[in-house]
C-alpha cells in the first residue's frame, strides 16, 4: 500500500511529513496546535489527541503505515511551526528523549526580532523560570531558574528587523523567546515577552539532525523556509548543520 506524503486529519488539515523511519515521524507542525493544552476550551487543537484519535480510526495515513501508536518526544509551542518529532513505539519515546535532555539533538530556529542586534553572535545562558505574577509566562532567574543556554547569530538585517538563527543546547519552556527579549529583541508577534504588534508569532524550527540510536546513521531533518522568509521579507537563508 503506497503511503501518502501528508497527514489529512479528519477535519481536513493537512500535516506535511518531513521524514519517517522505523522509530520516528517528523512532521512540519502548523502554527496553532499544542501538544499540552493550558485549558479544556482549547483541546480541539490539541495535535497529539487529533493523531491519536486518526490513527485509532483506521485514516488512510495511518493504515498505509500500518501504524498504532504515535507520541510526541518534545515540544513546539503553539504559535511556533516547523519540525516535530513524533515517535512510533514507547521504546523509541524514551530513547529519543533522553536524546533531546542530554544534548544529543542539534536543533535550528529562525527568528525574525525586534531591531538591530549589536552582536552578529553570541550565547545567552540565562536561567529561566515560571513568572510567578503571570501564569504561562517564564522569566529570567538567577536564583531559582534552571540552566538553559542558547546560541545567536544575526543571518540578516532591514530597517526594523532582523533575522536570527538560533541554537538552543537545553530545551527549557519559551526558552528562545525569553533569552532574546531579555536581550532587547523580542521575537515580532510575541505577546508574551514583546510587544502587541497583532502579528503572528515568527519563529520556526528549521531542523533537527542526531546520530540514529538504533542504525547509527546520521539523521537531518529540514522543514521549508521559503514561505516563513517571504512572510518576514527576508531572503532564504542557507543552514549548515554542525552534527
């Protein structure tokens, strides 16, 4: 049985498949899906619960695959889109996990900011937190934070905006977004940590690359960028893995 390229989710959403292998689907996730829910009115566009209940359904994607069980070994938020890795056992959950905690996954973003950063790179290793004034938000703190670390460089800039990569070695929660607006340059769309600029929230996860577990093989994953560029009135930048 051929296997389609997209998901189709029940309600029509298309979900493009970056790559796939006997342990893993990594998928380009649309912007407005989450994985945890923060409330019960918002569960609709919960991702997991939406492939789940596909898969369980017997969905061609799925049954083309011969497919049973899918689950998420990290996290994008909701408003963030680009590359998702899903695992296909509970075996592989736990394997890619560790993969991801321990520094073993090199991860890429595109951030479009806020303003002319006055360094082309470097390293924000600020720790982060919950912001206890505000549920949902994190916050920089030295005491009581928990290390995260996080690599910059400026790929482009225009009058009031630039476009920066960023690297992050630890996988703390808005760790990107706080790390850059604790630096003056708030991702553009972020309500959160930046300013209400009604625009949606510009940054995606580029890539993903890591030596396979089980084929020791190495892996790299890219999700498109031309239409993220375009969106941000950049030009397509050209991202080179260190693995």
């Amino acid at each position: 049985m051929a296997k389609p390229k997209n998901i189709e989710l029940p309600d029509g959403e298309i979900i493009v498949v970056l790559y796939e292998d006997r342990s893993v689907i990594a998928i380009d996730k649309p912007r407005g899906w989450m994985l945890v829910p923060g409330s019960w009115q918002r569960t609709n566009r919960n991702l997991q619960m939406a492939l789940t209940s596909s898969i369980a359904a017997g969905d061609f994607w799925a049954r083309s695959r011969n497919l049973k069980f899918l689950r998420y070994v990290h996290r994008l938020d909701a408003d963030t889109s680009g590359v998702l890795l899903f695992a296909r056992s509970l075996g592989a959950v736990k394997t890619f996990g560790e993969m991801f905690e321990s520094r073993r996954m090199e991860k890429i973003y595109l951030a479009a900011v806020h303003g002319r950063p006055a360094q082309s790179e470097w390293v924000c290793r600020l720790k982060l937190g919950p912001d206890p004034c505000r549920h949902g938000r994190m916050k920089a703190d030295p005491r009581q934070g928990k290390e995260a670390e996080t690599a910059f460089r400026v790929l482009q800039t225009g009058d009031k905006a630039s476009l920066v990569e960023a690297r992050p070695f630890t996988g703390r929660t808005h760790q990107i977004r706080v790390h850059l607006a604790e630096g003056g340059h708030p991702v553009i769309g972020d309500e959160l940590y930046g300013p209400r600029d009604r625009a949606e929230l510009a940054l995606r996860a580029t890539g993903l690359a890591y030596m396979d577990p089980f084929t020791r093989r190495k892996v790299y994953i890219r999700a498109p960028l031309e239409e993220f560029c375009r969106e941000q009135r950049f030009d397509v930048p050209k991202l080179e893995f260190e693995l």
